[in-house]
C-alpha cells in the first residue's frame, strides 16, 4: 500500500500540478488574510476621501484623492505613513516643476517634457530616496504638462492632501494591523509546512520508497517561501514600532517577539532540513526502514508543530504562559535503556535533537 500526503496523492506523484497547487493550499490564503485588512480599509477611504474632497475644495470628480488613498494602503507596505509622507514630497516636487515648465514656450512639447522627467526624477531621487518620491515627481510634472495647471496644479495637491489624511487615519488610527497576530499567523503557516513536509519524509523512508522521498523534501522546501512570509511580518513589526501608534504602544513587546523570530526562525528551518535529509540519506545507506524509536521520535516533532500552530501564540510572552510549550519527549514508554543505532540512524536522530532545541528556543521555553 502507498503512502500518500495529507492531499490524498500518492508520494510517487511529483510532478510539477502537485507541488504547484501544495504551494497555493498553503500560501494563497495566509497571503490573503494579510491583504484582506489593508483592501477593506483602501474601498473605505476612497470613498470618504472622495466626499471630503468634494466638499472641502467643490471638486465635482476627485480622482486624486482617490487614487492617493489607495496608494497609501496598499497591502504588503512596512510604513503606511512613511508612504503617505513620500507621496506627499513626490507630488508636491512634481508640480512645482511642471509649473515651472508650463511657463516656457510650448512648441517644443517633447523636449520640455523629457526635460521635465528627468528633472522631477533626478530630484526625487536626490530628496527621498524611497522608489514612490521620484515616481510621483515624475508623473505630476506629465499630469501638469499634460492636462494643465488648472486640472494637475494646485487643485491636484489639494485632492492629494484629503488622499493623504484619509489614508493615515485608516492606517494609524482605524485600521490597524495587529503585528504580533501577523506574525503569529505567518508561524503558523511556517510550522504547518514544516510539519507536512516532515511527515511525508517519515512515511517514505517507512515504506522504503526513494522517490517519495524526493517527493517529502520538495514539499518541506516549499517551507521557505513561508519563511520568507514570516520574515516579511517580522520586517513589518520592526516598521511598526516607529511608524504606526500600535507599535509604539507596544514597542517593548514588539522588539521581544521579533527578537526571537529573528533569531531562530531560519535556525528550526534548517534543523528541519537536515533532519529530512539525514532521514532520506540513512534510509538510501542501510536499505532498511528507521528504528521504531527514531520514527516515534519524528511523529511527535510532527505533533508538536501542529499543536504549535494551532495555538494563538507561538512565542511565549511569560515565563510562565501555558500556550507555545513543549512537554518533554519521552523516548520509552516504559523505563529501560535504548538499543544503540547505526551510525546512519544516530545522525538522524541527533538532527532530530537539533530540531526540538530549536522549536524550544523559538517559543521561548529554551532560549539556546
């Protein structure tokens, strides 16, 4: 009987369909769920940017207001108020310069407005040197030069204000991101990887089966782009202690929690790495399935991750919290001496050991 992963397809089956859709079973809705706040937040303030933009300046279509809005909150931005402060210096640099140029003759228009871009872009650079600063001179002297200083001037900056407002009171004051559940749920996705992964490469060197095996390591190579997501979080939160009112509010808890994810996020990766590999290489070398305790010893790894991420915190905050604990591995059920292993299944088993240190000093119940 074959062995199959938790998707119900046979270990054999790796093919390309397989691992593209394990990929968006476990990334697509985490990615989701992150963005899901910021586009909820982005339809919001469009339209009260678009209303107090109508009734502060009497402008009948406030496009500009809108679309700074929606630039401000964008999903995936580590500063919604250091992107509201550069698009506020990106635009105003670019209408001052298109009114500048508007002043000079018109009848080389190409070369007035290459020599526009170029100025506005170059500047920008120079003044801020985050992308959206030069991106946004460059396009308000086009829009100046394009449309006019009554369309694209002053009334434009004036749209971009009410934009800009609306963005940071949704960012800063009602819509808020909670940084340590961003990361809490960016470690769950990681750890639910990790253990998917670790369970197929049991299941494979189990039934002795070298391409299920190959199978089982693709999939727990796919926990890097989880990884990456949770790194990205931890970004965020290091951004949120200076940027948003919630870090700052927070910001000791902050540097505690992104302190250890830091730390020892890509240290239970790699453990988890070498222990598939070192399970996969002594299953190659003996020709013989693992020893009943090492194969214990993985499914309660296994278990132990999932507990771990179905939990609401993965990182201890107290010395003394109950959640993200980990009790002691119990290698016998029944007190006596453990037979020795091959050389092969001892390496396996001391990456085994490796990994629960690290998953240990991940959530703090052993910072080592």
């Amino acid at each position: 009987m074959q062995a199959s992963d938790s998707g119900g397809f046979p270990l054999r089956w790796s093919n390309p369909i397989t691992l593209a859709w394990r990929r968006a079973r476990t990334t697509l809705p985490s990615r989701a769920r992150l963005a899901a706040r910021d586009a909820i937040a982005a339809a919001l303030a469009s339209a009260l940017a678009w209303q107090l933009a109508r009734l502060l300046w009497n402008h009948p279509r406030p496009a500009f207001a809108v679309v700074t809005a929606v630039i401000c909150l964008a999903p995936g931005l580590p500063s919604h108020l250091k992107q509201a402060k550069s698009l506020l210096v990106g635009c105003t640099l670019g209408i001052v310069i298109g009114d500048l140029l508007w002043q000079l003759p018109d009848q080389h228009l190409l070369i007035r407005l290459s020599a526009g871009i170029f100025l506005a872009v170059l500047l920008g650079a120079i003044v801020g040197p985050v992308p959206v600063v030069p991106i946004q001179s460059g396009v308000s002297v086009v829009l100046v030069l394009g449309l006019g200083p009554s369309a694209a001037g002053g009334a434009r900056l004036l749209d971009v204000l009410v934009g800009a407002a609306v963005g940071l009171l949704f960012s800063q004051v009602l819509f808020t991101s909670n940084p340590i559940k961003d990361m809490g749920r960016a470690a769950s996705t990681f750890l639910k990887q990790l253990a998917n992964g670790l369970d197929l490469i049991v299941k494979a060197c189990q039934m002795q089966q070298a391409d299920g095996a190959e199978t089982a390591l693709g999939q727990l190579s796919l926990a890097h782009e989880s990884l990456a997501a949770l790194r990205a979080a931890v970004g965020q939160a290091h951004a949120s202690r200076r940027w948003s009112l919630r870090g700052r509010l927070n910001a000791d808890r902050l540097a505690f929690v992104t302190r250890r994810y830091d730390r020892h996020a890509l240290r239970v990766y790699a453990t988890a790495l070498l222990l598939a590999e070192s399970m996969n290489r002594a299953t190659s070398h003996t020709h013989s399935p693992p020893p009943e305790v090492l194969s214990r010893y993985c499914r309660w790894l296994v278990d132990a991750c999932l507990d771990l991420a179905n939990q609401p915190t993965v990182v201890a905050l107290k010395s003394d919290d109950p959640l993200a604990t980990l009790a002691p591995w119990q290698p016998e059920a029944q007190p006596g001496i453990t037979p020795p292993l091959a050389t092969e299944w001892q390496s396996a088993y001391e990456a085994a050991q490796q990994f629960e240190n690290a998953l240990r000093a991940l959530i703090g119940s052993r910072d080592a």
